[in-house]
C-alpha cells in the first residue's frame, strides 16, 4: 500500500518495553523491531507480525537493529516466522541486533538458521 505521495504505508505500535513497525513497499514488507523482545511484548508482536505476513509479501526483511534484548520467546517468534514464511516461498531477510544481543542468537545457533548474523 503507498500514500498519496508515493510513499510507503507505515504501522506502528508500542509494546510496553517493545515498538514494532511494519513498512509496506510493494511486495515487501519490513518488520523494524526495536526495544526487548520477551515474555512480556512477543504475545502482541507475534499478532502483528503474523498481519504483517499475510499473504505472504515477496520478501519480509525483519530489521533488529534496535532491539535491546531478547529472550528466548522472542527467539521462538523469529524462528517460527522464519519456519512459516520460508515454507509460503517468502524470501526472508534479517538485519542484524547489537553485538549483545546477537551473543543470544550465537549461542542457540540461530545465527546460522538467519544467515550468520
């Protein structure tokens, strides 16, 4: 969906500790995460996330550059969604978290499910 003015159509919603914002831009769809990614806010980040895959776009680039911390429900959510997605035909993209945040997906392996991160 795109504005009047051409530009991208933007959702964003805050999650206690968590925003999440979807960016529509033709077939793709980005999913910038920002903030924790936990127990607390992965309930209503799965719901709009999951409306945000609808479809499924081409391709969804999901952008954790901003995300703080995560646990390991926030780590179940990013690797349902790469499960779901990439089962549709969706090419997934993931931007790299902050070092610190990477460690946890070193640790579990997951880096190597998002392509190294």
């Amino acid at each position: 969906m795109t504005r009047a003015n051409g530009e991208a159509a933007a959702r964003q919603d805050e999650l206690g500790d968590a925003v999440v914002e979807v960016v529509r831009e033709g077939a793709r769809t980005r999913i910038v995460l920002a903030g924790d990614l936990d127990m607390s806010t992965v309930a209503r980040a799965r719901t709009i996330i999951d409306r945000a895959c609808q479809g499924p776009p081409e391709q969804v680039v999901v952008d954790l550059s901003a995300v703080e911390f995560i646990d390991s429900h926030g780590l179940h959510l990013l690797a349902a969604t790469h499960r779901a997605l990439t089962a549709d035909g969706c090419a997934l993209v993931v931007l790299p978290p902050p070092k610190p945040v990477r460690r946890a997906f070193e640790i579990t392996g997951l880096d190597q499910l998002f392509g190294a991160l």
